[in-house]
C-alpha cells in the first residue's frame, strides 16, 4: 500500500472528489436508465442531459472495448479529449485557490531574476575579457529560470482564464 503526500492545497480538494467520485457511477447509470426509458433516443451522452461527470463515468470502461470500436481518427481525438480533461482536473485539484499574494510573490520573483539578468549581461559587455565559463553558466541559469517562471505564469494565466484555478476575490471568467 501506497502512502500519497499531499500539499494543503491539495488535501483541501481530496475529499470531495473522493465523495463525487464514489456517487458519480451509480448516479450516471440512473440517469443513463431514466434516457433510455424515455420515447426520445439520444445520439450522444452530451444529449441525454447527463452530466460532465456522468458522461465520464459511463465513459470509464475496458480501453481495449473503447478503442476496437473506434477509427484511428477517432481514438487520436479521444485521447487528445482525455488529456485535456485529465489536465484540467489535475489543475483544478493542485492549484485550487490562488491567493493573489502568491501570484504576486512569483510576479516579484521574476521582475528581480530579469534585472539581475540584464545587469550581468550589461557588466560582462563592459568587460574587454572573454567571458568565463562560471559567468557564462551563471547567466543561463539566470535565462532558463526566467524562461521556466514565464512558462509558469503563462499556465496559470491560462488556468484562471478557462476557470480551473480560483484567484480569491476575482470572478471566475466566462467564455
């Protein structure tokens, strides 16, 4: 048996999915029963009125039965459908709230690694002297850790556009 260590953030959003998670089969087949008693056919679970976890609940199944039944077309868009979900709700479970002091801590973070960068490059064009190897290691260090922290930003900004990361105080955007 495994032992998970969680973050707070994370252990703040564990047990409610636990608890939607265990409900959401049952639920899914109920209401999957309830459609198809109904005169009106369905063509897709989308249509049937189930909801998004639901419609993935039913979804879960042998993947090997899934991907007999589909074309190669097919089983590619699927999987692309599931990495997006799969992504998005890790999202949701990992950065759950952002309390805008975090995003300004980063901001502050990344503002000072840029201004020391252009001051190393600014003192080592100064110099006549080839730069070293240890100032040379030092500065794209200093580059791929801005790159890193720009790419995180950008993430998180993407996450709060599409709604699976919650800034404290800012209203979800609506698209």
């Amino acid at each position: 048996m495994g032992i998970a260590l969680l973050s707070l953030r994370q252990a703040e959003k564990v047990e409610p999915q636990l608890k939607a998670a265990i409900n959401a089969v049952p639920a899914a087949q109920a209401a999957l029963a309830r459609v198809a008693a109904s005169a009106a056919r369905p063509k897709t679970l989308a249509d049937a009125g189930l909801s998004a976890r639901e419609r993935l609940a039913l979804r879960e199944g042998p993947a090997e039965a899934v991907a007999a039944a589909l074309n190669a077309r097919q089983y590619v868009q699927q999987i692309a459908d599931k990495d997006r979900e799969m992504t998005r709700s890790q999202m949701v479970w990992a950065l759950g709230r952002i309390e805008p002091n975090e995003i300004d801590t980063m901001l502050r973070s990344l503002a000072k690694m840029r201004g020391r960068y252009a001051t190393l490059v600014l003192e080592y064009a100064q110099t006549e002297r080839p730069i070293g190897h240890v100032a040379l290691e030092e500065l794209r260090g200093l580059r791929e850790r801005i790159e890193e922290f720009e790419r995180g930003l950008e993430t998180i900004k993407t996450a709060i556009l599409e709604g699976t990361a919650e800034v404290a105080g800012v209203k979800v955007a609506q698209m």
